[in-house]
C-alpha cells in the first residue's frame, strides 16, 4: 500500500522522508501550492513594528518560512514578543530561523491536536486586554483564533505573507494521481488539511472516490474527506508516531 502525503512540497518531503525511514512506502503529491505574495511591502512594515506586538501567531511552517523571507537585513525576533505556533512543525521552522525557544508558545506536547483551539489552551493563561497580536497566514484561513482573542481584549491584525494556490500536476505526478484513481486499494491518502481535499476533488471533479481509503490528521478534515465520498476514512493524532499507527491499523 502506497501511502500519498498531500501536505505543501517543503513540508511533504520531510514527512515522506521520515515515512520511508520506517518502512512505509509514501509519496509526495502536494495537493496545495504555495506562492509569495505578489508585494511583500505590508510584511516588511509588520517586521518593522514587531517589538510593538506583544503576540504574533504563525499559522503553518509555510507562514514562518515566507515571513522571514521579508526579514529587513538588521532585525532580529524581539525577545519581548511572543511568537506562537499551532504545531511541531511550525515550532521546528521558528528555531530554524532563530527565535529563541524561550520566545516560544505552542500546545502541549500531548494535545489530541495540534490547532488553533490548542494554541488557545496555552494562551489563555495569559491576560490580552489591550495587547497588539499579529497573526501571520496565507491570503485568508479560519478566525477562530482572532476572535477569541479579540473576545479577551486583543487588538488583532493580519499579514498575509503567502498565496496558496492550486496545485500544479507535472508528468510524475500526473501519472500518480492516475494509479491512484485506478487503483484505490493498493493507495491511501494522507491529508492534513481541508482544502487540499477541496483542490483534489476540483482537480479530478468526474473521480469517484468510494473506494479510495483516507487518514486526516483533524476530524475537520475527515468530515471534509467524507463529505466528498471517500469510502474509508481514518482520524489520526498529528505526529509521526500517530500517523504511522493509523497506516497500520488501515493496511491491517
């Protein structure tokens, strides 16, 4: 069984990578393109007023990474701001760029997941009234996060620091896609995130998808997954150790 791994390419390859170091025979077949935004003029200025804010929030590895590829030359991560990450991966990209781990709010280590509710689990210690917080995203996503905040007294903005985009299928990844339609039984489809499902489904919009088996690594996702008919749907812990379970107990 061929596990596809649907996350971003940068993010994909690490986890087929760690997938393939265990044993698994996994590919990469990003189901959601990331571009930069065509001016990244609003990124720099949200660099420049940084040591203002007393939170900003990264909502994915791909926010971080875009973000500091606007870094003006001289700045470093003001240690009297918070940077706040959703997940391992996010974390992992934000001491990559050096933010000081002490810096750093995520959820806890044994959150069932890793997400915005999560996140807030952590935050809510603290008291916001009238504290500057910048969430750095794609051109939009969810809310939930902003408004909570703004509920406990936030003054909340955005940056969009990159364009998601639909995906963009070269030969090898055409003919993937192919087997897989073809053959849903010898494929499973590892999708942690809603609108990858959506840009699958847009891609191949005449695919019956029944047969095909799926893991999701949010129950968003996997009503999403059942919603657009995929016949075996299989909720997983977002870590490598829970995903790597999910594929056993699918495959068995």
């Amino acid at each position: 069984m061929r596990v596809i791994v649907t996350r971003p390419a940068a993010q994909a390859a690490t986890w087929v990578d760690e997938l393939r170091a265990r044993g698994i025979d996994a590919v990469a077949l990003p189901l959601i393109g990331i571009g930069p935004v065509a001016n990244r003029d609003a990124v720099t200025q949200a660099w420049l007023s940084l040591a203002a804010r007393s939170l900003v929030v990264f909502v994915s590895p791909n926010a971080v990474e875009e973000f500091f590829a606007a870094r003006p030359e001289a700045l470093v991560w003001p240690e009297s701001t918070v940077a706040a990450s959703a997940g391992p991966g996010t974390t992992h990209a934000l001491v990559r760029h050096s933010v000081p781990e002490g810096c750093i709010a995520e959820p806890a280590a044994d959150s069932v997941q890793f997400d915005s509710e999560s996140l807030w689990q952590r935050l809510s210690r603290d008291n916001w009234s009238g504290k500057s917080v910048l969430i750095v995203r794609g051109d939009g996503g969810r809310d939930w996060l902003a408004d909570t905040l703004r509920s406990n007294g936030a003054v909340v903005t955005f940056v969009a620091a990159y364009r998601r985009l639909m995906p963009e299928f070269c030969g090898v990844e055409r003919d993937l896609l192919a087997h897989a339609i073809a053959n849903p039984a010898g494929h499973l489809w590892f999708f942690s995130s809603s609108e990858a499902i959506s840009n699958l489904v847009a891609a191949e919009p005449h695919a019956k998808w029944t047969a095909s088996r799926a893991i999701a690594t949010h129950p968003r996702i996997a009503q999403r997954a059942r919603g657009c008919g995929f016949g075996v749907v299989a909720e997983s812990p977002p870590t490598l150790e829970g995903v790597m379970a999910c594929i056993q107990s699918v495959a068995s």
